[in-house]
C-alpha cells in the first residue's frame, strides 16, 4: 500500500509499505477520506514533538473495515466507519482519576498514518473509539470526529445559552469547528482573524458578526455593549492573543485557551482582572471517550461540515495540500487514496 512519510520538515515521500494484518482485538481500516490538521502543517513546516521524524503521519480518518482481527465482535468487514486515533489506557493515575484525555499513555499509545491506504487500529482504539459511520454523512466530514471532539472537550461544562455572547479568535479548522458548537447552543458568536477568505467562511456557517484581528476591541464593545463576551476561546496559539484574551471577557467570563503555544513559554495576565473581575482561565487538551461519543452524536445531526473542507486530493497530491495550507490557502483538505 501507499503511505505518507514525513522526512523531515518541508519534505513529504509517499512509499510503498506492506498492507499491515490485525492480530487479536485489531482493525484494519481502508481508508475512505483523510484530512489535513493544524498539527500536520506544524509538523511539516518546523517539526512537532508528537510526530516523529521520519514517519507516517495524518490522524484524522475515516473509512471501510478492511478486515477484523480475533474476537473483535462490534465490528465486520465492510463496515463504514469512523474513529478518532488515540484512546486512554484505563489504567494509568489520571485513568483512575476518569481524566482520560490526561491519561499517561494516551499520546504513546496513538496511532498516526491516515495519509496512507490503510490504517491500523489497535484494540484500545477498537473497543472505545471507533464507531459505525452514519449513511447521509460523507467520509470527508466523517474524519472530523477528531477536531470535533477536542473542542466538545474544551467547552464541556461550559454552560453556553441562548443569553451569551462568545468571542472566538482564529479562524482556522477549530476556530470555525467552535463557532459551529457555539451558534448550536444558541448563543450570538463574533468570530475575529486576519484575511476575508477564511472570515467569509465563518459568514456561511453563522457568525453574527466578523471582523478584523485588528478591530477586534472596537468591534467587540459594540458587539458586548461595552460588557465583554460572556466566553472568549483563544484559537491561534499565539501568546499575544494568550495574553490578550482576558482583556475581551466580561467581568466573571470564562477564557478558554486551546490553541497550543510553544513548549517553554510564559504568558503574563493582569491579577486585578482575574482577580476583582472573577475571570476563569481554562487550559484545555485533547478529549476523553465521552467527548468523543458528544460530537459522533453531533456529527449525526445536521450540521453544514462542508465549508470546512476547502478541496479533495489524491494521496500522490499531499505535497500540493500541504503546499497550499503553509501558505494559508485553505482549511482543509480531504486525501482520498
Ligand atoms: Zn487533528
Ligand atoms: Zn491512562
């Protein structure tokens, strides 16, 4: 079969490997549609601690089971299905603790090479993340089982109504993927970035208001009567708008911080402000199994996916994927081997 290496950064190589074979409790899955993540285009432009290099990489996927390996019983050939690529080992501390998104083996236990034509899916993965694909729903869309259960995570026990006003900065896959999820829990939604494309974007799938990163304040006291949003989600991963998004909450706001910024760096917040003005500032990471049964439940109800996925390549066309994200052009891409 054909798979994606990553090299090192900037050079992808598609090679030819052997079709793997499931052992006991495994899945081999045809891959039906892989897509292209923020994670992948961090990898491929300077590396990622997570990726090792060289490697297969992709991790967002979605297909038809190939063949099944001994005593796997929820599961036939045939199947269409859909999964996430990491599961907690239910016995670590933190699993103990039922924090499995903190599980100790959970990111050594993930399984990468969706840019491939196969993928294998090792039990754990098999009993607790892997689900049958809905008919009406494309594999494309599918894949985002993923993304989407990150942010179902990070605004579990959120409580957003119909009352709230939430900011979103960044539009990229996640930015939009929250905006999707906040408009759902009928809240009003300002979505803030750079460049008209992406914000247009954000346009067709609800926004009640876009705007400019740099009219963002202006804008957001109008938006807010000069209150400050009720939610704010950091989605850039850049300490700047770390720093700056405690300024945008209202008093008693709640600031969730999920894009992820470079290991070693230090962010620095007014105490007045958390303090008098009862801000919570939430870190958020990755997703436990009942995130990702939330948004498989969500990923059944009609939500419009499509604006998300900005073209569909062969997997000999990665490079050219890859190519056009690092120049911003796009959100994702759908690999169809
Ligand atoms: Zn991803
Ligand atoms: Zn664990």
């Amino acid at each position: 079969m054909l798979a994606g290496y990553l090299l090192r950064p900037g050079t992808v190589e598609l090679r030819e490997v052997p079709v793997p074979e499931p052992a006991q409790g495994e899945v081999l899955v045809k891959i039906k549609a892989a897509l292209t993540c923020g994670t992948d285009l961090k990898a491929f432009l300077r590396g990622h601690p997570m990726i090792p290099m060289p490697g297969v990489f992709g991790h967002e996927f979605s297909g038809v089971i190939a063949a099944t390996g001994k005593d796997v019983r929820r599961f036939r050939a045939g199947d269409e299905v859909m999964a996430v690529h990491s599961a907690p080992c239910l016995t670590c501390g933190y699993c103990r603790k039922k924090l499995y998104n903190l599980c100790e083996n959970i990111m050594s236990s993930k399984v990468m090479g969706a840019f491939a034509e196969y993928i294998l899916l090792p039990p754990h993965i098999v009993k607790q993340n892997l689900f049958h694909k809905p008919g009406r729903l494309g594999f494309a869309e599918a894949a985002l089982l993923e993304p989407l259960s990150c942010v179902v995570h990070g605004m579990s026990g959120l409580h957003i109504g119909r009352r709230d006003k939430a900011l979103i900065i960044g539009t990229g896959p996640i930015g939009l993927l929250h905006l999707l999820l906040v408009k759902q829990k009928g809240a009003e939604a300002m979505i803030a970035g750079r460049g008209w494309e992406r914000l247009e974007t954000a346009k067709k799938l609800g926004a009640d208001r876009i705007v400019q990163a740099s009219e963002l304040k202006h804008s957001l006291e109008e938006f807010t009567g000069g209150l400050g949003a009720d939610f704010v989600f950091e989605c850039t991963g850049q300490l700047e708008v770390w720093e700056a998004s405690v300024n945008y909450a209202r008093r008693g706001g709640t600031v969730i911080l999920f894009g992820g910024v470079k290991k070693d760096t230090v962010a620095t917040y007014d105490t007045y402000r958390l303090h008098y003005d009862e801000l919570t500032l939430k870190g958020t990471f990755h997703f436990t199994p009942r995130d990702v049964k939330a948004a498989y439940g969500l990923l059944k109800t009609p939500l419009n996916l499509s604006p998300l996925i900005s073209g569909k390549y062969s997997l000999e066309e990665l490079p050219v994927a890859l190519d056009r994200l690092s120049k911003g052009d796009g959100i994702k891409y759908a690999l169809i081997p």
